[in-house]
C-alpha cells in the first residue's frame, strides 16, 4: 500500500464497510448509527456466504487515486469498532485496553491487528444516515450522487432511526447502482 499523500487525504467522520468488490462509507451524525449499521451490514453479508469486513470506524482516510477514491483506517483504529454500551473493541470482541496491557498480544499469544483483512478498499457507494423525516420519498437525481475528493460516486440515503431500513435501503441501492452485481446482502 502507498503511504497517502497528507495534502489530499480526506480524514472524515465515516465508517467504511466492504461488503465483497464493494465499499461503503457511511456517514452521519454522532450516534446516528453508522457503526451499528457496519456491524449488521457485515453479518448479513456474511450470512449469505459472502465476504464483508468493517474496514474504518468512525473515522475514514479518503484519498483519490486516477479516477478512483480508496478508504482506509488511521492506523489508531485499525481493526477496532465501537459498540456503544461495550467499548471499543476488536472484531473478536476483546476490547482494546485488554490487549494493550497484554503488551499488544491476546491471550492465544497472537498480535492484535486486523491480519488477513483489507486494509484500502476503493470506495464504490456513499451511504447518509439522516433522521427520516428529512428523506426525500423520490429523491432529485442530482441528489444521488456527490463528488468527493474530485471523484463522484452514487449515494443513498438512510433512515438513522431504523436500521433495518438502513439495511434495506443500501441493498437496493447497491441493485441500482450496480445492477449487474452479486446480491451482497
């Protein structure tokens, strides 16, 4: 992976899913829900037989490459979501204080870090968790879509307040999008 250029690297308030080929950044408000929705979009995928990774919780680097945006973790967070109530945690489930005072290893004697994992995915979807009631029912279709880092991609937005909405919503985006693509989720 190339060290991201600090002048054209976006550090956003997103999460960064990939579900297969395709990556999502989410993005919302504080507590509008986009590690919840990462959490479930990889256990539907999954449930499917599909691969699907959090790639960055809520913070996302986005850096432009040709045509092309790539999302990454800052390398604090990589590997590690919050689940609001437990922490912050890794996604076997130990929190992050256990295995920094374990020297940085869990109790299998393995180091901590997302191994096996992507670590840049290319940006395919942005995904807006916004409350209901600002969601246009037939949105304008200039709406959907918005130039990022001087690359545009498609956009869908979602109900904050209802994760499987959410879920749904991204599902069907992903069938308009990219129509000739496998169901995900």
């Amino acid at each position: 992976m190339t060290a991201p250029d600090p002048v054209r690297t976006l550090d956003l308030h997103a999460t960064c899913v990939a579900l297969g080929p395709v990556a999502l950044l989410l993005r919302g408000a504080s507590g509008s829900g986009k590690s919840r929705l990462a959490d479930l979009l990889v256990e539907a995928a999954r449930l499917r037989g599909n691969f699907a990774q959090v790639i960055a919780d809520d913070r996302t680097l986005v850096r432009p490459l040709g045509t092309a945006l790539l999302a990454s973790a800052p390398a604090p967070l990589s590997g590690l979501i919050e689940v609001r109530g437990l922490g912050v945690l890794r996604p076997d489930g130990a929190d992050v204080e256990t295995v920094a005072s374990s020297g940085g290893h869990d109790v299998a004697g393995t180091q901590s870090h997302a191994a096996g994992g992507l670590a840049e995915v290319r940006l395919r979807l942005i995904c807006d968790l916004v409350p209901v009631a600002d969601m246009a029912r037939v949105p304008e279709p200039a709406h959907l879509r918005e130039t990022l880092g001087g690359v545009e991609l498609p956009r869908v937005f979602l109900p904050a307040e209802d994760p499987p909405g959410a879920l749904r919503l991204v599902r069907w985006g992903l069938r308009r999008f990219f129509p000739n693509g496998p169901d995900y989720l």
